[in-house]
C-alpha cells in the first residue's frame, strides 16, 4: 500500500467513525452536517470580511490611540464622546479635524 490509498483508509474511517458517533448521539445525520456547512460558511465570510475591512479597522485603531494620546497625554480639552466617536470613524483624519476646529476656536468644550 502506498501512503495516498493509506491515508484515504485512515480518512475514510474517521468519517465513518465520525457518522456513526453523531448518529448515536443526535439520531441524525442530517442536523450535523448542516451545523458543519453553516460553520464553514461563517467562517469563511469572517475571514472575507475582515480581508476588506482590514485598513478600516486599522484606521479606526489608530484614530483611537491618537484620541486617547490627546486627551490623557496632551490634555487637549476636546468633548470626550463626539471626539472619540468621530476618531473611530474617521480615523487620524476625523480627530485631526476636531484638533484644527479646536485650536481654530471654532469647537469649543
């Protein structure tokens, strides 16, 4: 025997171990099978999610941790919840923007 047909036994009994397990347990096949496909479903739409959405969670992180280093650091006296809602969003831009309104006089606390 060579090691594919090898592994395609050793495959093949563990799916049938497997089948034979969840039948014992839940009576059916059918339920656990759709569990695994909809489990492999969310995952991979997790992973294609956070694959585009990966510079804008970047962005929002970043826009946080200049927000938190003006505020505690700084102590630049920004509105704490429209300033830190607007970093989440907008990122360095969006408190870069309430940093230039404040120093402007334009956003006052």
């Amino acid at each position: 025997m060579d090691i594919n047909s090898l592994a395609t036994e050793g495959f093949a009994q563990g799916a049938n171990f497997f089948t034979q397990t969840v039948q014992v347990t839940t009576g059916s096949t059918h339920n656990i099978w759709s569990l695994v496909i909809v489990g492999i479903a969310l995952i991979i739409a997790t992973i294609i999610l956070l694959f585009f959405l990966k510079k804008i969670l970047e962005n929002s992180i970043l826009g946080v941790v200049i927000w938190a280093a003006s505020i505690f650091i700084f102590q630049v006296k920004l509105p704490m919840v429209p300033s830190f809602v607007v970093s989440v969003i907008f990122g360095p831009a969006g408190i870069g923007t309430m940093l230039l309104l404040y120093a402007l006089g334009i956003l006052t606390v």
